[in-house]
C-alpha cells in the first residue's frame, strides 16, 4: 500500500480546532460497542436496502408551544440564503484563504478541511480547485429539528446547484453568538432520495439521537480503515451489500491507504417511518489533512444495515 502525501503545512493553522468550534461534537459518549474517535461520536438506529420512498405528507405529531423553537423555518431559509451571499462575496477576493480566520467565518468541520484540500490544489497551479459562487435552483427542503442542543442550532437542506445535476444536502451548525457555518455536504447518489422526515403539526422535525449517529459513524471509520477493514459489521452496524462506499473502497484501498482519525458531528433526523436519517465527515489528523469523506446515510427502523444516499470523497 501506497500512502498518498499528506497536505502537512497548510494544515497547521487547523491543529487543535478542528472540531473544537463545534460544541455539539460532545453531545455524548459513544457506544460501548463502538469506537471512541477524538471528535467524538456516538450510538445507533435503523438501515434500509431499497432506495427509500420519499413523501410529501409525512405524518404529523404533537408539538409543544411555538416559544420554544429557537430556529425557526423561516429562519433556517433566510440563514441559508445569507450563508450563500456571504460566501460569493468573500470568494471574490482570490488570496481570501491567506487568512484562516476569514474561512472560519464560513466553514466548519468537514468543509473546513476541505478549504484546506483546495488551498494546497490552488498553490500547486491547479485553478480549477478554486472556489466557486454557489446558486442554488429549484426545490428547497429544510429540515430543521424543534429541539436544538444547548450551545448552539443546526439544520440541513436539501438543494440543487446551478450547473449540476443532482442535489445537495447541506447541514449549517451556529454556535451561540456566531453565525452559521456550513459543517458538511455531499450530493446525493444517483437514483437515491432523502426519506421524508417525521414532521410535527407546525413542520419541524425530530432530531435523530447522535448516539445513533455516532455509533453509524464509528461502523464506516472501521470499515474505511485499512487495517481495521475485515471487522467491519461486527459491532452491530454493516453497511448494506449495495452501500456505494464497498464499491469506492474497493477501488480506493488499491492506490491508497485509507483511514480516518476522527468524525464530525453526525447531524441526523427521524425519518416519517420511524428510520433515521444522518449526514456526517471522515476527518484526517489536522496535522495531516488530505481527504474528506462526507456521507448521508438511512438506517430502516428496527434493523441494522447502514444504505448510503449520498456521498462525496474530496481530496
């Protein structure tokens, strides 16, 4: 095995903090059954073999008074919006990287590494690795959870690129006093869409328990892991035989040792049939950033097979 070189000095200014500017990446302590990864991570829920079904109506439940939602949808729509012209208006200036603390104002976790990853392309002289404005066109479906942890809120959309055939999900988290920052995306495999979420009477979704996601998180950090591969799906989660990551891995694995140190925070919702929905980042070392994975997953209720509906290998 072949390890491909490591994007080391552009890296350093992120030792220490990449994952730190997201409280919610300490929510709770991971699975037993699970690995314990330094950013954090967390338990379980369901799986599916079938591309899901999605729905446009999707089951109402109770919900409690309007003042206690901290992030509205109406909200979640404008702060999107304000995302992307903060960001068109900050790429205009070509050398905005040289500064850390300007990328920091926009990206967290996973896209934070991924600036890293583009930066060091740039340097080299490949200028198709700059950074683009974003438009966003067609169908917007925000997912946004009632309950939203202490130190912060987050929310995901679904959105489609200007220029590009398939959708987009996004997930910003805000911690108290800053604005939002885009902490992962990924567009969706072909052929495969988002289930419908579980939505109470006023259209707010339940947050999936991070445990769960955690614990999905620590099934593809054994099964991406080269020297950890062959245990994958003996701790009570397995990626699903026509899961798109057995098929990457198979050809990756081949030119490059792969692996990751950590994951962020996996941001996930209940879906309307009781599964769970959940959008989370392989992270490299921040010493050693050369590879994002960023991944959305559908586990069925009561089973244990992880489908994977989007995915995005960046380096």
């Amino acid at each position: 095995m072949r390890k491909v070189p490591l994007i080391v000095a552009l890296a350093l200014g992120l030792v220490g903090c990449s994952l730190a500017d997201n409280p919610v990446a300490r929510w709770a302590a991971p699975a037993a059954s699970s690995p314990s990864p330094s950013s954090s991570g967390s338990p379980a829920s369901p799986p599916a073999s079938a591309v899901p079904e999605p729905s446009a109506t999707p089951t109402a439940t109770p919900s409690s008074p309007a003042d206690d939602i901290r992030l509205t949808l109406a909200d979640a729509r404008k702060e999107a919006a304000s995302w992307v012209t903060r960001h068109n208006k900050l790429i205009k200036d070509r050398k905005w990287w040289d500064e850390q603390a300007r990328a920091d104002t926009l990206f967290a976790e996973g896209t934070r590494h991924e600036v890293v990853i583009d930066r060091g392309h740039v340097s080299d002289g490949k200028k198709d690795r700059a950074r683009k404005p974003i438009r966003l066109t067609g169908k917007q479906t925000y997912y946004v959870p009632r309950n939203q942890p202490a130190t912060g809120e987050w929310f995901m959309l679904q959105a489609t690129y200007q220029g590009q055939d398939r959708a987009h999900l996004l997930a910003f988290w805000r911690a108290k006093g800053e604005s939002f920052k885009l902490a992962a995306k990924t567009p969706l495999h072909y052929g495969q869409r988002v289930p419908a979420p579980r939505l109470d009477a006023e259209g707010y979704a339940t947050a999936a328990p991070m445990s769960t996601g955690g614990a999905i998180a620590g099934e593809y950090m054994i099964f991406w892991d080269y020297d950890r591969h062959k245990r994958a799906g003996k701790n009570g989660y397995r990626l699903a035989k026509d899961n798109f990551s057995r098929k990457a891995y198979a050809r990756i694995s081949k030119g490059a040792y792969v692996g990751y140190q950590s994951f962020g925070t996996p941001w996930g919702f209940v879906a309307r049939d009781g599964g769970s929905v959940f959008m989370f980042s392989m992270l490299n070392h921040p010493k050693s950033i050369w590879q994002v994975l960023t991944v959305a997953t559908y586990v069925r209720k009561g089973s244990k097979e992880i489908q994977e509906l989007a995915g995005d290998w960046y380096a």
